[in-house]
C-alpha cells in the first residue's frame, strides 16, 4: 500500500522524503521492523518509541511517523512523517492498513469497571445463538465465528485490533462486540473505529495507578460516548451515579436501563436462587441461569442492546433463558458434602461486594460465608485495605492469599490488606501467601451449606510471579479438591 494512502487521514505536521512509496508492514514495535516496514513512535507507559528510531532505521524501516522533535541526521535515511499525535495517527493508520474494517460490521462496544466482560460475551452467545455470525474481543478470548484466539489484554493495541477485526469482515461476521477498557480510550487504541453502539455498565473505583483520580478515570471513559456518532446508539445503566453523566455530551442517540425506574429499559428481580435467578423485564417474566443483582444489570444491558441491534423482542427473551455464565464469572461448584464453591473474577472493591451480597442474598443466613481473596501486584494499591474490608465485612471467615503479586513481594501485597483492618477485624482472617494452600483451607473449615468465595482470578489459568506464568486455575483446584475428599 502508498505511504501517502496511509497517512490519508493523519494530522502531518512536516515531511521529509517521498510518500508516494510503498510500505509492505506497519509496526510500533521496531523489533519487528523488517525492510520496507513503516515504523509509528509512540510514547508509551514504561517505554518511548522514538528512541528506538534509530534501530527502525537499522532494520531498513523506509517510514518513520513520530510526533516529537527529532535530530535530522536520519532524516536522508528514510521518509519522515511527523504528526500532531503519533498515538492518534497509529489507530488511523492501522485502520487504513486493514481497509477500514471496522465500517463494514456492526461494531458494539462496552465499557465500564465491572461486567464489560459478560454484557460483551453474552451479546456475542446471544447473536450466535440466533444464527448470526459475529466476532468477539474480550478478556477471556477472543473470537471470530466459533474460532478461538487467545488474548493479552482487555483491549488490543490498534495494529492488532484491526487485523482481528480485518479477520471478522473475511469471515463473513456481521457483528462484532467488544471490551473498551479506560487504558484503551486513553491510548487512543480505538480512535476512529466506527461504533454502531456504546454501552456502560457502572463506575467505581479501580485503575487509580494509571488514572490519576476517579474523575479523570470517569471522564475517560465519558470520552468514549462523547466520540460516538450520531448515528449510533449510547446506552447506559441510570442507576449508577454516572450513568446520566456519561451521555451527557454524546451525539448519539440516548438510552437508559434500570431496575429501579421506569426508563427505556425497566427490569425486577422476582426470585433468587443459586442456580438461577426469577426476573421480569419490560413486564415479560423469564427465569435466568445467573445469581445476583449485578448480573441482572448485566442481563438487562444485553436485552437492551440485543433490542437496539433491531432483534425481536421475543427471541431475545428466550435466548436470555438459554445463556449461561462466562467463565470465571460466579461458576459455581457443588460439593458431595453440600458445600458451594463460587469461582468469580471479582477483583475491585465494588466487584467483591457485589459477588458477596449475591451469595448472602441466596444463602440466607442458612450457613457461613467462607472467602479466598487476594489483591494484583504492580496496580492500583489504594483498594487493597478496601477490599480487605470488604471481604472481612461481608464474609464470616477470611482468607488472605496471593493473586497474581507480579513483581511485587506476596508478603507486601498482603500487608497492605492486613493495614485496612483493625485488630478485632484481623481475627477474622488467616492469612496463607500459597493460593492452592488457602483453598483447600477454606475447604477444611466449611460446613455442609457453607458457601466458599475464591474471587480474583476468575477465568485465569495462570499466576503471575516475578513476570513468569505458572499454570494455576482455581476451578481446576476446587474441582479436584473435591474430587479427592468425594472418594
């Protein structure tokens, strides 16, 4: 493809050399850089890519983008096109690279704290379930058709994220969903894609090692609604405190869902048990094979954007009874000795409560509540002591263990838990740094009708040890625990 069809819809500053060249790979990587390769500086997190230029230029890079002021020696080595915003011009340039591909599907994205995961997959099940084809971008995995592709984070870096979606468009898919995660709108990883729709599930506390308060965290992802078109639909949660406030400067047309008022999308919870849920929405009654009032919203986000992708009311009501938890997403495990094991990715402070209060309301009181929690290395340390509380609050007995600690000493992450506590409050809790030790603790400590909680990883099949991968999946772990004390 010409240079200059690439840089079509860039913001260029100055050019040095000919774009009227043919590039044969894009890349910000200059790792990958091979000859012929036009090369995008973009300062990132931990590293900038305009120091690597010059290793672009070893390789045989014959394009350089960049968006800082550069020393001209290099500049008789290969065409120099600088840009107003080298992150802004990656997503575009990327985009032209694939043919745009985002604007042949009907591209659905979700964002929020909690529940992208579920509202983004359920709506991938629920258009496959009716016959659809259609592409999924998520946490868990990703997927074009039934094709499963394994992912690295909840949102791709652009080059990646249109070749997915270039991959959508030759298979046919007519949908697509996807997760958008706060770092992905502020890293302009999906700047330009063309949405057909927008979703926000809630807003509560996480991601402040990145963001530097709960206002810019909010307001980037209000940025997303406030780019969507005006042909497009924004739908958003009325009752969480910034769900008005998300759509208040979009151009698309507005939406609400709720459960405790009348609005575009009104839901009841009729009934709860711990293998479904009796509920009601716009006055059509359906049972449901999830447990809690977060995932009713979940649920009710789904219908209502099933609804507003123009499918029949009926058929998605149906299809509702028929979808089933995402993976890691309040599983739930049945021991032989009446023991429920519950295995959720609840891994913010708001996240915990909600699993929490979904379990008591189902229990009862008719046994204890038994949690296994931990909290990541190398992120957001404030809701440690937070969800610390959290769980001792809502649980009658705690276990403390590691999560994926990263690079950060297990031992720290802990202590950083046990300081949210006070002393009467710290009886409550054992605290075990092996995460395969501390359920088979909780295990040993319930009593037939107990609930275990072991929140934090959920879908995960790894823990994350000084930048290593070891396998570790914690339904694998409750599955042959109880296995063996069955036998």
């Amino acid at each position: 493809m010409k240079a200059k069809k690439l840089i079509q819809k860039c913001k260029v500053i100055d050019i040095h050399g000919d774009v009227d060249i043919d590039i044969k790979g894009i890349t910000s990587d200059s790792r990958q850089v091979k000859p012929g390769f036009l090369f995008i500086a973009v300062e990132g997190i931990c590293t900038d890519g305009h120091a690597y230029i010059g290793k672009a230029i070893e390789q045989e890079a014959t394009l350089i983008v960049y968006d800082k002021p550069m020393i001209e020696e290099y500049f008789s080595k290969a065409t120099y096109v600088r840009v107003e915003n080298s992150a802004v011009a990656l997503a575009q340039i990327a985009a032209a690279w694939y043919g745009n591909p985002s604007k042949h599907l009907t591209l659905v994205g979700v964002t929020g704290t909690n529940g992208k995961t579920t509202v983004a997959t359920l709506l991938y099940n629920m258009v496959r379930a009716m016959g659809h084809s259609a592409g999924l971008l998520s946490t868990v995995a990703n997927y074009v058709n039934d094709e499963r592709y394994p992912t690295t984070h909840t949102t791709l870096d652009p080059i990646l994220l249109n070749e997915f979606l270039r991959k959508m468009v030759d298979a046919g898919c007519e949908y697509a969903f996807m997760e958008v995660s706060s770092h992905a709108i502020h890293q302009k990883r999906v700047y330009g894609l063309h949405f057909e729709g927008g979703i926000f599930t809630n807003l509560t506390q996480d991601h402040l090692d990145y963001h530097k308060n709960m206002l810019e965290y909010r307001n980037v992802k209000k940025s997303f609604f406030d780019d969507l078109p005006a042909s497009s639909f924004a739908l958003s949660n009325y009752d969480d405190k910034n769900g008005s406030v998300m759509l208040q400067n979009t151009k698309a047309e507005q939406y609400f869902y709720s459960l405790k008022t009348v609005v575009d999308f009104k839901g009841r919870i009729v009934e709860k048990h711990f293998d479904g849920t009796y509920i009601e929405f716009s006055n059509k009654p359906l049972v449901v094979q999830f447990v809690g009032v977060f995932n009713v919203y979940n649920l009710l986000a789904v219908y209502a954007g099933a609804l507003l992708l123009g499918f029949d009311r009926d058929e998605v009501l149906r299809v509702l009874t028929l979808l089933k938890p995402v993976a890691g997403r309040f599983q739930t495990i049945r021991s032989p000795r009446n023991i429920t094991a519950i295995v959720d990715y609840a891994h913010t402070p708001d996240a915990l409560t909600n699993v929490l209060n979904a379990i008591h309301e189902v229990l009862n009181k008719r046994g204890q509540v038994i949690t296994v929690v931990g909290c990541g290395g190398n992120r957001d340390k404030t809701k440690r002591p937070i969800m610390a509380r959290e769980a001792v609050r809502l649980s009658d007995r705690v276990v403390f263990t590691s999560d994926n600690p990263r690079f950060e000493d297990p031992q720290e992450i802990l202590n950083d838990m046990l300081n949210g506590l006070t002393e009467e409050e710290k009886s409550a809790v054992i605290s075990i740094l092996d995460r395969r030790e501390a359920i088979k603790t909780a295990y040993a400590l319930a009593k037939p009708g107990d609930v275990i909680l072991i929140a934090g990883k959920g879908h995960e099949d790894y823990q994350e040890i000084k930048g290593v991968k070891h396998h570790f999946d914690d339904k694998e772990v409750v599955d042959e625990l109880m296995n063996k004390l069955a036998n």
